[in-house]
C-alpha cells in the first residue's frame, strides 16, 4: 500500500526505467510490484524464497495480469 500512495499513476505507454508496475495475483488487486527496466522488461521477485529475475509483458501471464504502472515522485 505504501507505494501506491507515494507514487502517481501513469499509463503503461508512458513507463520509464525506475518506474514500478503494479500486478493482481491470487485474487488481490496491485499485490505484486516490479521495476520497469525499459524495453517491456522489469525486474520483480517471484516469491519469497525465490532468486529476483527479468521478465516481460512478451509473456502472457504478465500481460493478463497487469494493473497498472505508476511513478514514485521524489523530492
């Protein structure tokens, strides 16, 4: 929750390296975020326990379950 509070929304084709994307799984609404890499590539964590990887939005299962893509906004 605390990101989707300290971040803007914006829309996927207005993503940035640094930006976060947002993901529903089981059932839960943005519960898994990742950091866009560029090139339709982000970096997340699967779960815990296992190793942080590169994946992409050439994947369905990523395409499905994207939520949105939002902006931190730092001073």
């Amino acid at each position: 929750r605390h990101l989707l509070q300290a971040s803007q929304p914006i829309s996927r084709n207005q993503l940035r390296r640094g930006d976060l994307v947002f993901f529903t799984q089981e059932g839960r609404r943005s519960s898994h975020v990742a950091l866009y890499l560029g090139g339709d590539r982000f970096v997340h964590s699967p779960s815990s326990g296992k190793n942080v990887h590169v994946a992409g939005f050439n994947n369905d299962y990523w395409q499905r379950h994207f939520t949105e893509a939002r902006r931190l906004e730092i001073d």
